[in-house]
C-alpha cells in the first residue's frame, strides 16, 4: 500500500453471514485531504467507515494506519487508536448531556490523560476557531442543532487527531447550517493536516471533498478528484 497514505485498505471484505456489506474495497486517506464516499442508505458505506475506523474487524482484507497492519493490533491497541489518533463527528453530534459544551469539547484530551485546565484551554482556543467561544459554559440542551454539531467538530479535532470519521456529519442540519457547519469543519481538519472521511448520501457535501468514492451495494468505485 502507498507510504502517502496515512491509513489505507485493501481488498476488504466485510459480512454479516450472508449478507456482504463490504466488497473488496481499496481507498487511501492522505494528510490533510478530505475524501468522501457517497451512496444511498444501505449500500455499506457506514460500515466501511466503521472498519477503517477499526470499530467492525473486517472478514477479509488489509487496512493499514501509518503502515501498521490492524491485525497485528490487539484490542486495547486499537482502542488506544480510536481514542487519541481518530477522531469521530455523527449526524446528532453525540454529545453528553451532562458535561458543558466546553467540558464536552476537551474530552478526547482528557481521556488520553491531560489536566482539566489545559485540555479546556484547548477546548477554548478550537471553540473559538469555530465561532462558538461563547458557548463554552452552556449544556447541550440550551444550544442550537448548528452549535451542537460545531461542538461535535470541536471535539473531533481539538487532539489534532490523524484522521476524523464523519458519518452524515450534517444530515440532521437544514441547508444553511449544514453549509456553514461543513465548511468551518474541512477548513479547520485541513489547516490541521488531518485526513477526512466523509460518508454522506448528499453530491452538494460530497463536491465539498478533494477525492470522492461512491458505493454502491458494498461496492467502492471512485468517481475522481473534485478539487
């Protein structure tokens, strides 16, 4: 697999006895490029998301994160991965309802081990890079769906994470949030040099991306560079 490349797969296969919802899948994620993978519901991009995310172990097949084999990986390994060189942005953000948006931000920091102070410093500082410094005191129930969701960006990147998985990141978004929240994502994940993969069944978010797949019943196939 390609040494550009900071987390590659091939050949994988993912099934659900026998169901395929994965088949014989290559894709490469680059610093600082975004690549989205576009396809109706049901068609398997989600779960190739949660394979390379190391979430679902495949049935067949490699993937490879900074040339190192998921299979060499044991389990708290991998957890270790998820936690402190991933990051994660969902279609409802996900937040947890008792934490502050600030507290709720520096999470990734705090479960990798930082103190309270810096790590909310550094929540501050990526809050503010998205328009929502003001926020930091509030809880997820008094924010709108648009700030909720550029939390939920804040909280995937303040670790400056390698790779961020955005599964329908603005799905729960009308237009304009969704345009704006979308934006302020890619431009902040670029600034940082961290790869994106962006799952969506929406072209206007996909146009958005450097390199675009579609998947069609677990089938990848790129459809080229938009950029």
């Amino acid at each position: 697999m390609s040494t550009s490349h900071v987390l590659a797969a091939a050949g994988v296969d993912l099934s659900y006895g026998a169901t395929h919802a994965v088949r014989d899948a290559h894709i490469g994620l680059a610093k600082g490029e975004v690549t989205a993978i576009t396809g109706a519901s049901g068609s398997g991009k989600s779960s190739l998301l949660y394979c390379l995310a190391g979430v679902l172990p495949v049935t067949r097949g490699r993937i490879e994160f900074e040339e190192r084999d998921y299979a060499d990986l044991d389990d708290e390994e991998i957890s270790t991965l998820r936690r402190e060189r991933f990051g994660f942005v969902f279609q409802y953000g996900e937040l947890l309802p008792e934490l502050t948006v600030a507290e709720n931000t520096a999470l990734p920091l705090r479960l990798a081990g930082q103190k309270k102070k810096p790590a909310l410093q550094a929540a501050a500082e990526v809050l503010d890079r998205l328009g929502i410094a003001d926020l930091g005191d509030r809880r997820p129930s008094q924010v709108s769906g648009g700030q909720s969701q550029r939390v939920a960006v804040a909280r995937a990147l303040v670790h400056r994470p390698a790779v961020v998985f955005a599964d329908e990141p603005t799905g729960s978004l009308d237009s304009a949030n969704a345009a704006a929240v979308l934006r302020e994502f890619l431009d902040l994940a670029r600034s940082q040099g961290t790869a994106v993969l962006l799952v969506t069944h929406d072209a206007t978010v996909a146009a958005q991306a450097d390199r675009t797949y579609s998947m069609t019943d677990g089938t990848l196939q790129p459809t080229g560079a938009t950029v």
